[in-house]
C-alpha cells in the first residue's frame, strides 16, 4: 500500500490534559519534551498548551543543544545518504 510507519520518541502529551495552558501543563510538557537528542521525532498537537511551549522548546532546549526544528520530509530523505 506504500505506507510508511514512522515512531516518535517524545510527546507533550498535551492530548492527556485537553491541550489546557497552565504552568503545571506547560513545565511538564517542557520537561517531557526536553530531553530529545539529534535525530529523534517529538510529537506536538496542535492545542493551546503545545503553542505555548513552543518558543521556550526551540530557544531553550533545541538550538541551545544544536539540535534544529525540521520538516519530518527532511529527516527521511536525510537517512538516504
């Protein structure tokens, strides 16, 4: 059928509180989130508390650690060479 089956590593979780932006939501989301490493897939949803940790993901914990925000397109095609 020409699926592909793709894990992720990292979640938010976000589903687990209805997406509800509350600093008790958003350390946790952060704490979960944080501790990806190059080449790992973390899943954001789209809700108000994955918009709301957002900035401080990419500023903080990725481009501080070299790590970069890209396209899942990009990875897979990465892995090709």
């Amino acid at each position: 059928m020409g699926y592909l089956q793709v894990h992720w590593m990292k979640d938010t979780y976000s589903w687990r509180v209805d997406g509800v932006n509350t600093e008790k939501n958003r350390k946790f989301a952060l704490k979960s989130m944080g501790i990806l490493e190059q080449g790992w897939i973390g899943v954001m949803h789209f809700t108000d508390l994955d918009l709301a940790v957002l900035p401080a993901l990419l500023d903080s914990f990725w481009e501080k650690r070299g790590l970069k925000n890209m396209r899942f397109a990009d990875l897979w095609a990465a892995r090709k060479k």
